[in-house]
C-alpha cells in the first residue's frame, strides 16, 4: 500500500466504521461532528430543510450563554519572568504582550477555541511555527484515530485557491503544483458531506495533509516498510481518462512528533472515553430538540386543520361564500334545514405547547442557562439578591469548563508554543507603546523619578558644593513624578535585542473575572466607601482602601487617575505636642 491508497482507505473508514463504546451503543466520529454542526446551526440532521417543517430552535441561546460564559480575554493572561533575579523583566513582557495578541487575533483565537469546546468538545490546535497556532476545523478532517484523535496519524483536507497554492512553491515540488493547477477545475469539495462538490467561479485544489509516524518506505526511496518514523505528506487526486483517482505528490519528507504539531483538548473524558470527542453541551442537547421539533410539527398540523366549515341540506343556500355576503345581512334557510358550523376548534394544543415548554426548560437546566444568562427579565418582584444567587450557581459549571480551557491556555499552548515566539519577536530589539495603570504609573515614574532625582542631587552637589537634605531630595522626587504623571497613561518602552534569550519564561492565566462579582458585591463596596469617603484621612491612613477603591473605578469603567486627588488626599497634622502653658491651663 502506498500513501495515495491509505489515505483514500482511510478516509472512507472515518465515514463508515463506528467504535462500540458499550455492548449497545456505538459512535462515529464523522457523524457526531455533522449532527452537532446541523443542531448549532438550527437545521435538521435528517431530511431536506425546506421550510416544509417547523424548527423550533431552543439549543441557539443555550450555546450563545456557553460561548459568553467560558470566554476570557487576553488581559487575563500574564506572562512574566520565572526567575528572582531578573523578575523586574516580567514588566516589559507583560507590556508586550497585548501588543502581540492584537497583531495576532489572539483573541478571536480564544473565542474560536470556546465554540468548538461548546459545539463539539473537541479543540485540535496546529503549530504553525512562527506565530498563534491555528484552530483546525474539525469539518476538515479527513480521518484521525476516532479512539482519541492525538493516538494515531491526522488527515486534514484542504480547499485552496491556485494563488494560496502558489504560495508554496519553493517549499513544496513546484512542477507537481503547476501539474496541480492544470488539472484544477472550478469546483470545491466538501468534505463533511460526502464529499459533494459546489461549482465556484475560481480553481480550487482539494490538497490532503498527512502528518504521523508512517512507513519509513514512504518517504524515503528504498526505506524499510516496517520502521515508521514522523513524517508529512501533502498529496492531491485528479481522475484519469478511466475515471480513476490518481495522486500527485506536493510535499513529502520528516516531519516532527506528532505532538509537537498539534495539541487536543477534550473536557469531558470520563464518560465520553473511549471516543476523540467529549459529550459536548450541544449533544446534550439533541433529545431536547427533537422532541420539541415533533411538538412544534404536531402544532403545526392543528393549525393546518384549524378551518371554519358550514354544512346545511339546503339548495337554495348551498355552495354560498360567506366572504362575499354584506355584512349584518340574515340568511333564510328551509324549513327543517338549518345552516350548522362543523367543529374545527384546535384539539390538545395546550399538551402541545406544554411539551414545548418543557423541552425548553430541560434544555436550559442541561446547558446551565438561567433566565438571567439569557437576557430574559426575572418575575416580577424577584429580589435582586435571589437573582444573582441564581446566575452565580447557574455559571459554576461554565466556569468549570472554562477553567479546563484556560489550562489548555496556559499549561500546554502558552508553554510548548505561544511563549517561544513572543519572546523570539521581542529578542529582534523593538519600540511600542502601551498603556499603564495607575499602579503601574505610579510604580514606573516613581523609580523614574528617584533615578533622575539622583543625577540632579550629584549635579548640585558638583556645582554648588552643597549637599541638599533629605526633605530636598524628597521634594525633587515628588515634582519629577507629578511631570512624568501628566504625560498620560501611555508609556513608551524600548527592548534591547536579545535582552530575554536566556530568560526563562512562564505564563498564568487570570480567569477569577472579579468583574463578575462586581454587582454581586456593590451594596457591601458602597457602603463601605461610603464610610471611607466621609473620613478621607482614612485613604492614607489605610493604603489598602485606596486599592480597593481604584479597583471599583477601573472595573467600572472609570480611570483611577482622575480620583488620584481623593486617594492620595494628604494627611491632618498631627495634633501639637508642646506644654501647654498656665495661662492655657488656667483657662481650660
């Protein structure tokens, strides 16, 4: 067998074979990944979507409170310098590090993670070597092991354009590419369904990336067909004159482990083991919508019965329409033939939208959806308190899921990958910009200021021969900070090249999201501040209510450095210490 023939077997055996997971349940992994993309996107897995059927969607705004609840953003992740002494560095990779997510899209990156973990429990990262790694469209695979997708060789089909296919020639054989764009035809193949084909405008190329260990024979002339070593393959098919497949080598040759080019996150492993995918929030699911889908569909033929019907026995008044008689007109029937309504009143509609609702429910209670996540406004007269006791027990388990997700973050993508080409780019010796907190201002100019403070005291000193006093120097340090204050919140940074190439380097991702608990915890703020702000001696007295409150600012919206005045206010003199004198005494 050659990798042309492989990879065709394979690829029908991810269609076709089913694993057992127990003596009566089985699973396919292409299957499960098609049916959880149809119920996401509102659409029946079986059966024509033609309007023909109702789809009573309920799964949407379960999926939508699961996407906005696991998310979190780039500032919760902190790098910095895993060592004593030169942990004063973590400052500048801290710095930087926004600068290169938003160049990036980490962030959108973070986002795409989220729903493939919603969508199909199942998140396949690729290392693309010099920059964020690139999420793989689970609707792209080929074939993997549907044991566990990171146990076996990885197939990813790729549709690309014959400029994106140019692209590669220098690296890939360039006479197979010009081979490849020849026979290129003006169609696009669609993997996830059965390999039908859309007509485009342009060529596509459908291109096959086999990475894995493989036979030694395969990449290499005259190497041994039962050694198999790491290896990559990018291969094409184009059908002959008999209408057989025939492949075209792109690129072959050694390639890395597999786990150093593609990393797997799986959150729910304990029930769902024995597959690549974990029981996703959407499988969860699938009963729910089916069985409101068949409510939606038998409320739909009441309706369709729903119709008003008159009978009578006589001639004279038979085959009338009632839509063309003037209104208030009276109708004379004969005698012994009246005219009567036939029953067309909706039957059993009630059980019906009963059964809808249930559905409903029991699909926010299986995706931790409260009314609250949902945007919907609580019955009237529920105390606020209640209502948020609500939200915060209904998003443990989204912040369970989240946790997993960051771990994947930090422990695995930010540690084998993402760290290593953050610091090579910021080793090439780079100038940006980037804004401060007032903590961090005032931590910066501060030691800014002492520095300068320092040059002009020995300044001073040389012309003048004086050595000023303490309270001098203190007075300078203060005037140097409050000019490099009123430069505003943005800093200018400098990184010397190769300043961290020996620098060992480790990140932590903040997910706590003390935002979250902002309302939860504003009555018990306010009045605490309440009682600060009538004793402003107490911000000085107690830096740690400073903190506090200047965290209230910034999670509100506000910026601590236009309160600086109110936390910083100055301190009462203390109360006179001389003797007081007998005429003092005399009159008190």
């Amino acid at each position: 067998m050659n990798v042309f023939d492989y990879i065709k077997l394979e690829e029908n055996n991810y269609r076709t074979v089913r694993v057992p997971l127990t003596s009566s349940k089985d699973w396919n992994m292409k299957e499960h990944i098609e049916r959880c993309t149809n119920v996401a996107n509102a659409w029946y897995h079986q059966g024509n979507n033609d309007g023909l059927r109702p789809y009573d969607d309920i799964v949407t705004p379960v999926i939508n409170v699961g996407f906005r609840s696991e998310g979190f953003d780039v500032k919760d992740i902190v790098p910095f310098v895993d060592d004593a002494e030169n942990s004063y560095k973590s400052f500048l990779i801290k710095k930087f590090h926004p600068q290169w997510a938003r160049k990036n899209e980490l962030d959108t990156f973070i986002d795409d993670v989220v729903e493939s973990s919603v969508i199909y429990d199942l998140v396949l990262v690729k290392n693309i070597n010099n920059a964020r790694p690139e999420l793989v469209d689970l609707k792209t695979l080929a074939f993997c092991d549907q044991t566990d997708v990171m146990a076996g060789p990885i197939c990813i089909m790729h549709q690309l354009t014959t400029g994106e296919i140019t692209e590669f020639k220098g690296k890939w054989i360039d006479s197979a590419i010009d081979q490849t764009i020849t026979l290129a035809q003006a169609k696009k193949k669609v993997a996830i369904a059965q390999d039908r084909q859309v007509q485009t405008p342009g060529k596509y190329i459908a291109c096959y990336e086999l990475r894995g260990n493989l036979p030694e024979s395969w990449e290499k002339e005259g190497g041994d067909p039962n050694k198999y070593t790491p290896q990559m393959h990018v291969v094409t098919y184009y059908k002959d004159d008999s209408g057989k497949d025939q492949g075209i080598t792109l690129y072959s040759g050694p390639d890395k482990p597999l786990s150093e080019n593609f990393k797997a996150l799986k959150i729910d492993r304990v029930r769902s083991k024995g597959r690549a995918c974990g029981r996703s929030i959407v499988e969860t699911l699938f009963e729910p919508q089916v069985w409101n889908n068949y409510s939606a569909q038998k409320i739909k033929k009441l309706l369709d019965a729903a119709i008003t019907i008159f009978q009578t026995d006589s001639e004279e008044l038979a085959n009338q329409k009632l839509t063309e008689l003037p209104n208030n007109t009276i109708l004379k029937h004969e005698n012994g033939k009246p005219i009567t309504k036939v029953d067309g009143n909706l039957q059993n509609l009630p059980a019906f939208q009963n059964q809808q609702i249930k559905m409903a429910n029991d699909a926010r209670t299986l995706g931790s959806a409260s009314d609250a996540q949902l945007g919907n406004n609580p019955v009237s007269g529920t105390p606020f308190a209640l209502q948020q006791l609500v939200v915060q027990q209904g998003q443990g388990f989204h912040e369970y899921r989240q946790g997993k997700i960051a771990t994947f973050f930090a422990d695995i993508l930010y540690r084998d990958w993402i760290l290593k080409y953050l610091v090579d780019e910021m080793n090439n010796g780079m100038n940006f910009s980037e804004e401060l907190t007032l903590d961090e201002m005032t931590e910066v100019y501060t030691k800014m200021a002492e520095h300068h403070a320092e040059e002009q005291i020995i300044a001073t000193i040389k012309r003048t021969g004086k050595v000023p006093t303490k309270q001098d120097r203190v007075q300078i340090i203060e005037t140097l900070k409050e000019q490099y204050m009123k430069g505003g919140q943005r800093g200018f940074f400098e990184i010397v090249k190769n300043e961290l190439k020996t620098i060992p380097i480790s990140v932590m991702v903040n997910i706590k999201g003390k935002q979250r608990y902002m309302a939860q915890n504003a009555d018990k703020i306010s009045n605490l501040l309440k009682q600060v702000i009538s004793n402003p001696q107490a911000f000085s007295q107690m830096p740690g209510i400073a903190k506090a409150f200047n965290q209230l600012l910034e999670e509100s919206g506000m910026s601590a450095i236009d309160f600086t005045q109110v936390t910083t206010a100055p301190e009462q003199p203390a109360p006179s210490t001389t003797p007081a004198t007998t005429d003092q005494l005399a009159t008190a």
